[in-house]
C-alpha cells in the first residue's frame, strides 16, 4: 500500500477545478452566413472565401486554412461557412458565370464577372485590402450582406 503525496493527480484535479470556477472553456467554433443579392443571372456558379490571411486576400486558391463554397448561381443566395474559429476574417465572392474557376477580365484587366467582398467593401483601382473588407468573429454566429457588382 503507497502512502504520501500524490502531486500528478492532485495537479491535474486542482486545475480541473480552476477550469470550473473561472468558467473557462475550451475554444469554440461558431458559424457565419452570407446572404448575396443582386446577382445580374442565373448563368454558373457563385465562389465564396473566407480567410484570416491578409496578404492572400482577396484570392484563396491555395490559401491554407481558408473554407470555400461553390454554389450554383441564383438570383439571391445564402451561404453558410461552418466549424469557424473566433478571430478576423474577411470573405470575397466571385459570381463564376462560365464556371471556369478564375476571374475572367476585359481590357485593362477590369472584372467581366461579379464580385462582392464582405461589409460591402469597395473597388477603388483594384480589390479591396483586408482590413477593408475585415469584421470579428466571436462566439456568436454572424451574418454577412454582400452585393454583387458587376463593371462590365
């Protein structure tokens, strides 16, 4: 029979009951839904992107970490990102018209499908940077409002 002190379970069953009292918790995922409007048809495909990484933004094809939807375009669309992260996040939209998987540009490289970037974030010369299009997600689930636009 073992008699004395039992530091490695007293330890853990100590901070067990730290955890309880401070009503910490470990980190939880939340959701975040995009509501798109004005789409200009029905043709293709709408692309959706939400990242934290700020140098990346506004592309995602081989961002890491970044969640992307497809959806089958639609005259007003809701998407909804899952399993999302407390932290900073900003989200871009491609409508996809022919379904080719890039932004397809006219003459002096300007956009001939739909964007949208999320807090409505404008074009000025080129996409928007993160911090303009960025917005916090905590605990509780968010919704996005992204008008498509369309130059061309």
């Amino acid at each position: 029979m073992r008699h004395g002190p039992r530091p490695i379970p007293a330890l853990i069953l100590s901070a067990a009951a730290l955890g309880a009292l401070t009503g910490a918790t470990a980190p939880s995922s939340t959701s975040v839904t995009v509501n798109i409007t004005d789409l200009r048809n029905t043709k293709g495909v709408v692309r959706a992107c939400l990242t934290t990484q700020v140098k990346d933004f506004p592309k995602c094809h081989g961002v890491a970490n970044a969640q992307k939807v497809v959806h089958d375009a639609a005259a007003t669309l809701t998407i909804k990102f899952d399993n999302v992260a407390p932290g900073t996040y900003a989200i871009a939209v491609l409508h996809d018209e022919n379904n080719n998987g890039k932004v397809d540009r006219a003459l002096l490289m300007m956009p001939k499908e739909g964007y949208g970037f999320s807090r409505d974030a404008k074009v000025v010369m080129g996409p928007p940077k993160f911090k303009a299009a960025a917005f916090e997600v905590g605990a509780e689930p968010q919704t996005q409002a992204i008008k498509m636009r369309y130059m061309l």
